[in-house]
C-alpha cells in the first residue's frame, strides 16, 4: 500500500514539474512566434500611469517590491518596462557614482556648447589574450597618430605576461596605465566574456575617474586614423548632437539582433522596432557623467549588465538569419534570432533619450569623418 502511495506521489510530482515546464515553455514560445511571424512587439504602454503637468521623462521608480522598472516617457504616452531592477546592485551603481538620490527627469537632447566640454580625449580599450593580434593594431594606429602621448587606458580581460609584457615594451608612449579588471566585484556571470557585460562596467568606471572629461571607448577592431578634433570646434555647429555618439553602421535594426525578453527590461516600442542599430565598438562620450543624458544611459546600463537576464537572456547568441521564407534577405523587419548583448541594450537607451532620431547619435560628426576604421582579424 504504502508503495503504491510513493508511486502516486511521484507520479503527480513529475506531472506538476511538467505542467510548470510546458506552461512556461508556451508563454515564451507564444511571444517568440508573435515577434518573429507578425513582426509586432508588446506596446510597454503604462495604462495605469496618470500624465500631469508635471511629469517629464521620469526615468525610473522604486515599486512596493523594492525593485527599479525602466520608466520613460515618448510623447504623450509613458512606458515602462515588465521587468523589474533588483536593488541588489545598488551599493556597486552607488561605488561607480550613478545611483542618483532621486528621479531623474530627461526633457530634451543636450546640444554642443551646453556644457563645459573638455578639450581632451580619454583613449580606452579591452581585451584578452584572443583579440591581442587585433589590439596591436590598434596601439600601432594610436602610437603613429599620437607619438609620445600617454592618452590610452588598457583594461586587461585576461591577458598573459607576455602579452602583457610586449604590450608595455613597445607601445610605453602611449599607454597611461594598464588595469587589471577585478571580476571578483561582480556577479560570476560577469566573468563570462562572450555576454559582454564587463564593457559598461569598464566605461562606467572611467567616466567616474575622469569625470567631465571626453571618453573614447575603441573596441581591439578599431585603427585610429588621424587626430581627434578640438571639442571646442563643435561648438559652432547648429544641429543638435547627442553627448553620447555611436559611429559603426549595422546595416540593420534594433528589432532584428536583439533578444526580445530584454524588451521585458529595457522597453522597445512597437512604433521603433524599425530603428537602426549602431555598433557599439566605438563610442565617443562628451563630458563623462556630467551630462543627464550621459548618467541615465551610464546607470541603466550597468543596470542591465548586471542583471542576471537583462543583458543575456535565456538562449540568447550573435550568429544572425535575416533569410525570409521567401530566400529574401530582411534586416530591419525580420529578427534574426540573435542578440547583440552590451550593444542591444546601449542602443535601446540611446534610442529613447534621443527620441528615437538615429542622426543625432548614430551617424557621428562630420569632423570626424575618416578618423576611424574597422579592421576585424
């Protein structure tokens, strides 16, 4: 008797654990054939938020729950993401300065010449031992362009002596230091490269070491071409321009590389799924964490990295498939089944902080024309 019953048991055991199992399976599974047949997204539209004269772009609130949601408002309309932030990582966003006292209202794109803009550039970098054939590209471009400048931050991934030792040994001139980047302050997912999360946390640890001051983030990829113009010169332009600018043209859209369970985290309106993704392999930053713009994309983007499934949600990878059905190739409407990590996130921040206007971060500035290259190894 007393087997049967054990038998029973387990039997009804393994039928709820299957339940749970094929329900979640479904749930996703559902969301994932609506995005990828009707190319439609959730709207993220905050039905239960009251607009006031008051309110602007509030860019998060703290729930009962004690958690964080992405919060922004486009228009007339306020959306927020499904998803909540776990104030577990406060005290590590409070370390790299960019846990603000309170809400943070973003009510415009700041234009050049509305703040003090530093009139030098903060070269920075990282690698392992995978990409150092690429990266010595990239410090001879640096060397040849500014001889005799330490202007370059190395962060090392995982670097051997040697590499670390021929690195110093034939590019001194231009390295200011070199940095052991400590994993062990962050989550052990952290540790696994290919998620791209160490990048923002890099960034972000730079922007508080010289704040105000303008960052040049170069993925190993990136030459240097020629010297970076004067801040001072962007003054005189008239077109309004991001503070954070991207320069690396995808060649498609946000909607087609991007995981669609980040939108639960970091939203993506379904009027903007068509909006172009740039790469995020090189990026200039004016006037560090200075600017509100620069802070709301520095903190919720360390806010995403640090989330167990914000920055690499389940089944997420880079290989891509704009192939349509039909053998015609889709690279804004179709998503590829892949995901884009650090890059996916950043953009989808710019985005919304820039009204979803790709030029005025995405499309650099014509004093920088011909600085860059991409030469991938």
């Amino acid at each position: 008797m007393s087997r049967r019953i054990l038998l029973i048991a387990a039997s009804l055991i393994i039928f709820i654990l299957l339940y749970i199992w094929l329900n979640s399976y479904t749930r996703n599974a559902t969301f994932w054939t609506v995005v990828q047949t009707q190319q439609y997204y959730y709207d993220f539209l905050d039905e239960d938020v009251t607009l006031s004269g008051k309110q602007n772009n509030e860019n998060f609130v703290r729930s009962n729950e004690g958690q964080k949601h992405f919060i922004f408002r486009h228009e007339s309309r306020i959306y927020k993401g499904k998803a909540g932030f776990t104030n577990d990582f406060d005290k590590i966003l409070a370390d790299l300065d960019l846990l603000p006292e309170e809400n943070v209202s973003i009510t415009s794109v700041e234009k050049f010449g509305s703040f003090s803009w530093s009139q030098e550039y903060v070269f920075l970098t990282a690698f392992s031992n995978n990409h150092y054939g690429e990266a010595t590209n990239l410090l001879k471009s640096i060397s040849q362009v500014y001889p005799k400048q330490k202007v370059l931050t190395v962060y090392n991934l995982g670097l051997s002596e040697g590499n670390i030792a021929h690195m110093q040994t034939f590019f001194p001139s231009i390295i200011r230091e070199v940095v052991n980047f400590n994993f062990t302050n962050y989550p052990a997912y952290v540790g696994d490269l290919t998620q791209y999360r160490w990048k923002s946390l890099i960034i972000a640890q730079e922007l508080k070491k010289h704040r105000g001051q303008n960052l040049v983030w170069m993925d190993s990829s990136i030459l240097l071409k020629k010297p970076l113009p004067m801040s001072a010169h962007l003054f005189k332009d008239k077109k309004p321009y991001s503070s954070w600018l991207l320069f690396d043209q995808t060649g498609h859209s946000i909607f087609a590389a991007t995981n669609p369970l980040m939108y639960n985290f970091l939203p993506l309106p379904k009027f903007a799924y068509k909006s172009l993704m740039i790469g995020a392999n090189l990026q200039i930053i004016f006037s560090g964490i200075n600017t509100p713009p620069n802070r709301f994309v520095a903190e919720w983007w360390v806010r995403c990295s640090l989330d167990p499934h914000c920055m690499a949600p389940h089944g997420s990878h880079l290989r891509c498939d704009f192939q349509n059905p039909d053998g015609h190739s889709d690279r804004f409407g179709r998503y590829g089944n892949c995901h884009r990590f650090d890059q996916s996130a950043l953009n989808i921040l710019l985005a919304w902080i820039n009204g979803f206007n790709t030029s005025l971060y995405g499309e650099g500035h014509e004093l920088f024309k011909d600085t860059f290259a991409v030469e991938r190894i």
